[in-house]
C-alpha cells in the first residue's frame, strides 16, 4: 500500500517512525497524537540544520518539516514534551508536502 513516513517524538519512551497508509491519513495521525491534530511549525524548536540532522538519523529527508500535536493538549493538562519543550504531549513530525 501507499503511504507515507513520519516521525514521533513521544513524551515517554524512544523516537520512532510509523509509516501512514493512503486514504487512513487523518484517524492514523489523530492516534498518533491522542486527540484533534494541530499543525505548528518547528524552526523555534531547533534550527533548520538541527532538525534536518535529526530526522536523518531516522533515515527521513524532509525540506520542509512541520509539526502535528493534539489540538486540546493544554485544556488536558498533558506533559511537556522534551523533546520539543514548547508543546505538550506527543509530537509528529511530517513532511508539509503530506499535510493539506
């Protein structure tokens, strides 16, 4: 099937990639996060070539980076994420090409 990479920060335990499948795009992601998904951007977070560096670590080349969270993560009180301390809960990082 097709699909695409992404790569998840959670708030405990290791980074890693999931692939999401053609036409399962929004529930996958939604799973992912826990709730409604909220796109933001990351270049506050970590410097272009930082992030860059990041995601090729986990074998994903990615020109343009974004970010998804749960859209209510702060109405329910959920952690700080380490990785990206700006936000809270988990963190999935896609390529903006994949979010429309």
């Amino acid at each position: 099937m097709e699909g695409f990479e992404v790569v998840v920060f959670p708030v405990k335990g290791k980074i890693f990639k999931e692939t999401i499948l053609k036409g399962h795009e929004l529930p996958s992601l939604q799973r992912l996060v826990g709730g409604l998904i909220e796109p933001v951007h990351l270049h506050n977070q970590y410097g272009q070539t930082d992030l860059t560096r990041l995601l090729s670590a986990f074998g994903m080349k990615m020109k343009r980076p974004m970010g998804l969270v749960n859209e209510e993560g702060l109405l329910y009180n959920l952690p700080k994420n380490p990785h990206f301390p700006t936000f809270v809960g988990t963190v999935v990082v896609i390529n903006d090409k994949h979010f429309k």
